[in-house]
C-alpha cells in the first residue's frame, strides 16, 4: 500500500515544490517548474483513495465524495507542511500537494522591491497581492506578515483556506482560521473579524461578492487588510473587483475602491538562472492621487501609463522588473523575452549596451 508520508518525504528530498496524484501514474513532481515522474509504482483507485482518506478521515471523506474537491493541509514527521487539493478527474481520485516552507522569507531574500517592506508600514487601506497559482502570493503575504511582526505590537487575524504558513508570535499577536475547520466560509469569518479587535487582517482570497464586499468594507473601517487575487496586473485586478459587482453598484465600489485600495503588487515566478531555485518578477501599483482619479472615474486604461511613469515613486511594470532581473543576472534572456508583454520590445532591450548602462546606474543608486 502507497504510504502519503513516503511520498512527500521524497518531495522534499527532492526539492520538488509540488507532487501530483493521478490513477494509473507513478507520482509526479515538480522541480524549478519541470515536471518528472518518480520512480514509485502506479498509483491505482484504492490506493488513492486510501490516500485522501489517511489525511481527512471518513466524515470529511464523504463530504469530498459529494462535493467532489476539498481543500486542507496536511504535514509529515519532520514538520514539513503540504497544501492539497484532492478532486475527481475521470470519476478517479487525484491530488495535488503544493509543499509549504516552514520558514517564512524575509521580503529581502525573496528578491522583491524594496517598496513592498514600506507597505508594511501602513496604518490602513487594502493591499491585493496578484499572480497566477504558484506564483508566490503565500509567501510574498507571510513574508509582509513577517516583517510587521519584527516591528510592531498589532494583532493580527488571518482567514485561510486551508492555512499555509505557521505564524509565530512575536511582537504581534497572530491568529490564524482555517475555512471549514474554524469557520465555514470567507464571509462569515469577515463578518465576524470586526468583533474580534484586529489591527490587520489577511484574507486569503477574495473569490466572490460577498468576500471582496466584506475585505473593502474592513479596509474603509481603518484596518490593513491583506489579500489576493487570481489576475495577471494592476489595472486587470481593479477591473476585476469592480467587475464582481452588479452593474448598478459599480460606481458605489469604484468610489469605494479608490478610497481604500493601497497598492497592487502583481507577480510571476521565473527559473533562476544563477542558481537552482526561483525569482519573483513583479508590476507594482500604488496608489497615488493620480490612480485614485482613473478608479474613481472609470479610466482604467490610463493605469499602466501611470506605472511607467513613476519608477521613482516605486511603481514598476512587469516588463521593467523582468527586465532588471535579467540584467542583475537573475533569469536568463530566452525566458525573459518569451514572457514579456512585448517580446521584440523586450528582446531590442537586453542588449549588452543596455546590461552595462543598468549596472552604472545601480552602482550610482548604491553610492
């Protein structure tokens, strides 16, 4: 019988980031993005299913057999801790782990700009961290977490599904609820924050109405709230919180958006190309007067003008920081002209004039 503790201890032999559970296939990983197949046996129905059984137990069991997905966490002896996902596919049983660090990142090591630690230096308003599954959100939210914890005495109340990060207590009193374990949704655990005397407040997702209605109402009544979105940039991610309401509130949300929204940091993960691992590249988006205008009167579009204009006041576009993260030696050039917005703007750019006139002017900054 295949033994879930055997197979995540290989995944984190490995280094692999993620490992996938499908019937008639030996378990998959996940290594610096390439997927390889481990030398385990098939994995058949009942082995599945003993699988996901082995980590919720029966009654959750059976909820997933109806449901037909369930999300949770689970961990091995060593400590190491897992997101999973279990689903049907084929009317079989699959999973997906995605392994979670037990060490939370400083936003230094993690290669972000600096302007993302003075974000955590913020009294109030909404801070949405954006970018595809596995792009990072988690640990780019625990590593601000982090460094507020270093700094401040807050209290501070996340609601995740499932939690991810083990948060200890520092200077900060942190709680930490799971959807499902201790409260059944995202909405109800947001109604009933308020009561509970938080200075800040991460929520993992705002995935409906209700959630995203319940984060910017939390937001405007003086707290810093934390959350994320599935969107791929700054401007797509405002289009897309006020696209979740109904027509006729639109300009109510656009106003209040532009009241409480912060900054937008949006991110992607590249393959390092100076050592085994991976480096976020990342648009961000703060919210000066200017942004608050295009939200509040619907011009949207003028956002990424907005973005390309104020590098100094520490907003970048995507394409600048994939950009400078090849210039730093960071990712290679292939890699950085393919996921460019503009791949032959991009590929006139990283000429090697352009790498030495970059590393001038980061010697001149450093100076």
């Amino acid at each position: 019988m295949v033994n879930v503790k055997t197979i995540l201890a290989s995944a984190i032999e490995q280094g692999a980031s993620d490992v996938h559970i499908n019937v008639g296939m030996p378990p998959i990983m996940r290594t610096n993005t390439e997927l390889y197949a481990t030398d385990m046996p098939p994995i058949n129905n009942a082995d599945a299913k003993q699988l996901v059984l082995s980590m919720v137990g029966e009654e959750k069991f059976r909820k997933f057999e109806a449901e037909r997905d369930i999300d949770f966490s689970t961990r091995i002896d060593d400590g190491s801790r897992f997101r999973v996902n279990a689903h049907f596919q084929r009317d079989s049983i699959a999973i997906s782990f995605r392994v979670i660090s037990n060490e939370i990142p400083e936003i230094e090591d993690l290669n972000l700009p600096p302007i993302v630690k003075e974000l955590t230096d913020l009294p109030r308003g909404l801070v949405v961290v954006t970018g595809h599954t596995g792009s990072g959100k988690s640990t780019t939210l625990a590593s601000m977490i982090g460094a507020i914890n270093q700094k401040y005495k807050k209290r501070i109340i996340t609601l995740e599904d499932p939690v991810e990060y083990a948060l200890e207590n520092n200077m900060c009193m942190i709680e930490q609820r799971e959807i499902g374990a201790d409260c059944t949704n995202f909405a109800s655990g947001l109604k009933h924050v308020l009561r509970q005397d938080p200075d800040i407040i991460l929520v993992g997702e705002m995935r409906d109405l209700e959630t995203t209605s319940s984060t910017i109402t939390a937001a405007e009544t003086g707290h810093l709230v934390l959350s994320t979105l599935h969107t791929v940039n700054a401007s797509q991610t405002v289009e897309r919180i006020i696209d979740i309401y109904p027509a006729n509130q639109q300009n109510q949300i656009r106003a209040m958006l532009a009241n409480t929204l912060q900054a937008v940091i949006s991110q992607t993960l590249f393959r390092r190309a100076d050592t085994p691992g991976m480096v976020p590249c990342s648009e961000i988006l703060l919210c000066t007067s200017a942004v608050r205008n295009c939200i509040r009167e619907n011009r949207i579009y003028e956002i990424p003008n907005i973005i390309e204009t104020s590098r100094r006041m520490g907003m970048q576009s995507m394409d600048y920081s994939i950009s400078d993260m090849y210039f730093k030696g960071l990712i290679d050039r292939e890699e950085a002209v393919v996921r460019s917005s503009n791949p032959g703007k991009m590929d006139k750019l990283l000429t090697p004039e352009n790498k030495v006139k970059n590393a001038k002017l980061q010697e001149s900054k450093a100076g």
